[in-house]
C-alpha cells in the first residue's frame, strides 16, 4: 500500500509540475504496488474465515472489487472534471493514507 501511495503522489505531482516522468514513475510504483497487494490482501481474507465460508468471503470480495471498478472511474471522472488533473490521485492519497491509518485498528481488534 505504500508503494500505491508513493506512486499516486507521484501522479498527482506530475500533474501539477507538468513534469511527464513523474507520470510514469508514478504509474509504475502503483503497478507494482497493487499487483503485490492484490494476491496478499485475497491470502489474509482466505486466512479469516473457515473452510465451509471460503467461497462466500472470496465471492463477496470480489463482488466489492468489481463494484469500486464500476463507480471508481465515474466517480474519478467527475473529481477530474470538477476540480482538475490532480484531484483524482490526490483522492487516491487520501483514501489509500485511510487504508493505512485503519490497518492497525483491524489488527488489534483480531
């Protein structure tokens, strides 16, 4: 999640500098931050639940997954629309630094 943090400061940054390398540093941070996260977040949900409620935690899951990849890029749309080229990433910093910030809060009360 860091990574994806870093890589969507890195895009919005590139954005407001008008600086186009920032861009694709950024892109490629975030790739490569969601494609770890990705298999390890599905791995600890798979962890958290017996073996009879797999099917219903990972269906439910991905059901949410496919949710957000609807309503993301519209939502994303219209930030970029409304308030300019950076605000979708500096959306992306806030709710990834939320993520983080409630990551020990879940921890704790396992």
């Amino acid at each position: 999640m860091i990574s994806e943090l870093i890589g969507y400061c890195f895009i919005a940054l590139s954005a407001v500098l008008a600086f186009y390398p920032l861009l694709i540093a950024g892109m490629f941070m975030f790739g490569f931050g969601d494609s770890i996260f990705g298999p390890s977040f599905n791995g600890m949900l798979s962890r958290s639940v017996e073996a009879g409620e797999q099917g219903r935690l990972q269906g439910g899951s991905q059901a949410i997954q496919a949710l957000a990849r609807m309503i993301g890029p519209v939502v994303g749309g219209q930030i970029y629309v409304s308030l300019g080229h950076s605000a979708p990433a500096c959306m992306g910093v806030v709710l990834i630094a939320a993520a983080i910030a409630a990551m020990p809060v879940t921890q704790r009360n396992k």
